[in-house]
C-alpha cells in the first residue's frame, strides 16, 4: 500500500509502532462487545501506532484494536472514498450513523476482513456513513463518507462491537467466504503479517 502525503485529509495517524500478529475471527474477543476506551494516555499512542503498523503492514484499509487482539473500542483507517480521496483517521468509541427512508441506498460491493483473510464476498450495506467519537486526545471526532470509506467505517465500527461481516452475510454467501478464505489458508500463515512470532511479553498484557 502505497504511504498517504502528509497532506491528506483527516487526522495524522502515529508512527513508529510494531507490527503485531492479526487475531482471527474465532477468538472471542472478537465476538464481544470491546470494552470503551476511558484513559487517553500514552498507553493508547502505543495500541494505536502498533494497529496503524499492523493495518499497512496487512495492505488493509481500517483496523480496529480487537484484531490484534486487545479489548478496547478503537479502530483505525486509511481509506479512499468514492472520488478515490484517501481519509485516515483513530476514533475511540464510535458510534455510526446511516442514512434512513428515502437517504438508504445499499451498495453491495465485496467486502473482506483482515481478521478472515483472503476472502471477500458482496456485502450489502449503506453507501453513507458517519462515526463520531473520540481521538487520540479524548477530543470529539466526526467522520463521514462515500464508498469504499462509508463501508470501512461500518466495518470497524462493527468490530468495536463484537459484530464481524461474517455475521450479517446469508448462509450461501458465508458458504463462498470460508472456501475463499480456505483455500487461501497457506498465504496467510499464523503471526501474520508480524514477520517473527509475537514475543512472550507479547501475549501476556491485556
Ligand atoms: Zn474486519
């Protein structure tokens, strides 16, 4: 994935963090609801320029903290919209809001999950979408969007949530998913896309 200017809209995200094994769907973690963020500490810098590291390393477009592997409502993103515009962004404790009535129009392009890759199935969700929340800093947050970054912002939302697209796919559509994902099983070995095993320091906090 090619690294945004500095320029491009939205707020910067932190650098400098460790790429960090992906959690899979199946973990429980991920089918909870996270628990909110309270403290906007350097504790939080750290989670969050490891999820940033993580989601390039992973040439995905959002991240949400449970998938590596931490219980907290927080998630990332860097993601075009419909014009091809990128956004990025952290937003700790979101909540969405979708058009209603006449507003809803369903796109139903392909989604894939970083947490079940190799897989990426049509998903059929609203093509608007807007999150508030709060920073990095604990200040209020608020973004919104087309494409692509309207489905990105629902999905990490989700996860904050204990919720994976997996969850709202009919059964024949998730039948198609787990074959693709399957069958992609060997490029995507366990520790992904960390390039060593996560170190046992690693596995014992949160
Ligand atoms: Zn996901």
């Amino acid at each position: 994935m090619v690294a945004m200017p500095d320029s491009s809209p939205g707020s910067p995200l932190p650098e400098g963090g460790t790429v960090r094994p992906i959690t899979r769907w199946g973990a429980d973690v991920m089918h909870r609801v996270q628990e909110p963020v309270t403290e906007f500490d350097e504790a939080l810098e750290t989670l969050v320029a490891d999820m940033v590291a993580t989601m390039y390393a992973a040439e995905g477009v959002g991240l949400a903290a449970c998938q590596i592997g931490v219980d907290r409502q927080v998630f990332v993103f860097d993601c075009p919209d419909e014009t091809g515009t990128s956004y990025r962004g952290v937003v700790c404790n979101p909540v969405v809001y979708l058009p209603e009535g006449k507003e809803r129009r369903l796109d139903d392009d392909d989604e894939g999950c970083l947490s079940y890759p190799g897989a990426f199935v049509p998903c059929p969700r609203p093509d608007f979408a807007e999150v508030v929340g709060q920073g990095l800093d604990g200040s209020a947050v608020r973004h919104s969007g087309t494409g692509l970054l309207a489905r990105c912002l629902q999905h990490e939302s989700d996860h904050c949530h204990g919720t994976v697209f997996g969850d709202r796919l009919p059964r024949r559509a998730f039948k198609k998913l787990q074959k693709q994902h399957d069958a992609a099983a060997a490029e995507f070995p366990e520790g992904w896309p960390a390039t060593a095993p996560p170190a046992e320091s690693a596995l014992v906090h949160d």
